[in-house]
C-alpha cells in the first residue's frame, strides 16, 4: 500500500474549491491545509470540503516537513513565484493552466524541477475527460492513420475578462488538448494569429489561431466570446478516418467518421499534378465512441499521485504546460505584428523543452 501523500491547495477563488473537493475524496491524498490571502474565503472552502487547516501564511506551508505538494490555483501572474519556492522547499507542484504569465518563467519552473527531482504538472483537466483520453488512445493506435488536419471551435457568449484577451483565456484548453493527443505533442513550427476587438474594449474577443505542425499538417483554432452559442468540437482529420469531439453532446462525445479523402488510390504519377488529380472520396458511416462518464479532476488528482510515487513525468508535465504557453506567447506576438506568422524555438518544434 502506497502512503497517502499530504497537499496543500493554493488559492482559495474559483478553481481552488474543485481542487480541494477532489484531493478530499481521493484514497491518494490527505488534504492537509487550504492556503489564500483571504483567511475567511479558506476557511469557507474547508468547510464545504469536509475541512482542513487554513492559512494565509504560504510560507508555513512550504517550510512543514509533513506537506509533500502542493497545488496552486491562483492568477497566472503568481504561478512562477509561488512554484519556484515549492520547489525549493522540495515539494511536488501542480499548477492550474496557464503554467506561467511568459515562457521564460514557465522554462525556469520545468528546469528546477528535474533539477530537484520533483514533479511539475500542469493541470490540464480537458485532457482527463474519457473522450480526450480515448481521442488519445485511437490516433496512438493509428485508426485515423495519418493526422491531416485539425479544427477547433470554442465560442460563447462571454465573459469579458479585463485582464487577458480571448486567446488566453479560451485556446489554452484546445491547444492543451491538441498538445495530449496528437503524437510528439504540439510541434508547432510557427505561430499566426488574427483578432478582433468589435467593443473597443483593449483586447480581442474574437480569434483566429493558425499554426503548421509537423508532417504538412495544419491547425486551427478560433476562439470567440460574442458568439450567441456555447461550442466546444474538435476536428481531427485523418487518412482513415475522422474523429469528432463535441463536448456538449452528452449523448455523443465522440464520433468516427468513416468519410474522408481516399489517398491510398492516388497514384504517385497523378500525385505529382494535384490540380489535374481527380481526387477520390469515401462517404461511409459514421460510429460513435462510447467512454464512461467521469469526473476529468478526480483522474488529473490520481495522475499527480502517480507520477510522484512512480518518479516519472505526469501525463499532463510541465514541458507540456509550457508547450501550451509558447504557442500562446507566439500568439500575442502575431497579434501585436497584424497577424504575420511567429516562428516557435527550436526545441519546441521538436515537441520537447531546452533542458
């Protein structure tokens, strides 16, 4: 039997109460303290979990022997403070997306913690869903063959956020997604974003993020704050098949489209003249995909659990974190150059992190 490993959760806003929740009911995990400026907003958060001591105090945190992790739900502009003292105090750390405010900070995090030895995980909670995780599982096994292509649609109809555009706050959780299921991760070789401020209001609340990944393929995302709609899908095209995420199906989450592009009948000589190639196409059915309802912040607990008892990278690691942050820094560049295209570094490209 493994030992419960002890955690404390900090921030005590909007993210940290699910945090907390979860940690209390899972068999890996004694939630040992909830930790926020506010003491009373702690205090409220322990007691809807089934309590837990409070503090404001992050530093009796970080200095109790007994505390093996911690898990921060706070603004993005704190992440890398907060992380880099954790993991100076030799505690494992989760941290709730983005994994930092720019990607130097966030690099700072992922070198310290393979320097101490520690597990630095982004909380990329999509990617726990069953329908992610079985996205991921058919395009490891090649049932959709070759990625193509790939399109993301996330618009709803606000909130304004005063502090961040439309970028930050909606594309992370597709380009996290992105980043879990297709193979090497988000190699990205540049960055091309378009934006839209129809309310004057300083940022874009409308997006479109274009991004070459490896192989020929194309991504795009377009992510919008005015829709009257709420939409969350996923498009991935493949050679075999084509898969669809559609997250507010309930009924259907995920379905396999058998209609596509048949290339295996397109002969190297006719392949040479595109323009003149008749292209063939397959429309057969479509399948769902079933995957078990369950609760994606319950699987993202039991993964931080795991990584550190197994001394290994978390699904979702800090290289994956900031994999997701480059592309948006790279986003905001393209932004303040009228869209033109913003190349990623090297290493990313190559779908890892500068060690």
């Amino acid at each position: 039997m493994k030992k419960r490993l002890n955690v404390a959760v900090v921030g005590a806003g909007y993210w940290g109460p699910h945090l907390g929740r979860n940690l209390r009911a899972s068999r890996e995990w004694n939630l040992a303290a909830i930790c926020d400026l506010d003491i009373d907003r702690a205090r409220r958060v322990a007691d809807a979990v089934g309590g837990a001591s409070v503090t404001a105090d992050l530093q009796s945190v970080l200095s109790d022997p007994l505390i093996d992790a911690i898990a921060i739900a706070t603004p993005a502009k704190t992440h890398h403070e907060i992380a880099m003292a954790a993991l100076e105090a030799g505690k494992h750390v989760m941290v709730e997306k983005p994994l930092a405010d720019t990607p130097e900070h966030g690099l700072e995090m992922v070198v310290r913690a393979a320097e101490r030895g520690l597990v630095l995980m982004a909380d990329h909670t999509s990617c726990y869903t069953p329908a992610v995780l079985k996205m991921r599982e058919l395009i490891a096994a090649g049932e959709i063959g070759d990625v193509l292509f790939v399109d993301s649609l996330r618009v709803n109809f606000g909130l304004i956020q005063p502090d961040i555009d439309v970028f930050w706050d909606l594309a992370p959780h597709d380009l996290s997604i992105l980043d879990f299921i297709l193979p090497g991760g988000l190699r990205a070789t540049s960055v091309a974003a378009h934006g839209s401020d129809p309310l004057s209001s300083g940022t874009s609340s409308i997006g479109h993020l274009s991004m070459p990944l490896a192989d020929g393929v194309m991504a795009h995302l377009h992510v919008n704050w005015l829709n009257p709609t709420r939409t969350r899908r996923i498009v991935i095209g493949g050679t075999r098949h084509t898969l669809v995420w559609d997250d507010l199906n309930p009924q259907q989450r995920l379905s396999v489209y058998d209609r596509g592009v048949d290339l295996s009948s397109i002969s190297h000589a006719t392949a040479k003249d595109r323009r003149a190639a008749n292209v063939p196409y397959r429309s057969g059915e479509a399948r769902a995909s079933a995957a078990e309802e369950r609760e994606a912040l319950a699987a993202v607990v039991a993964e931080f659990a795991a990584a550190i008892h197994g001394h290994r990278d978390a699904r979702t690691s800090g290289a994956a974190g900031l994999r997701v942050l480059s592309v948006l820094d790279a986003a905001a560049h393209s932004l303040a150059a009228f869209g033109a295209p913003q190349p990623l570094p090297d290493q990313l490209r190559a779908g890892g992190v500068a060690a």
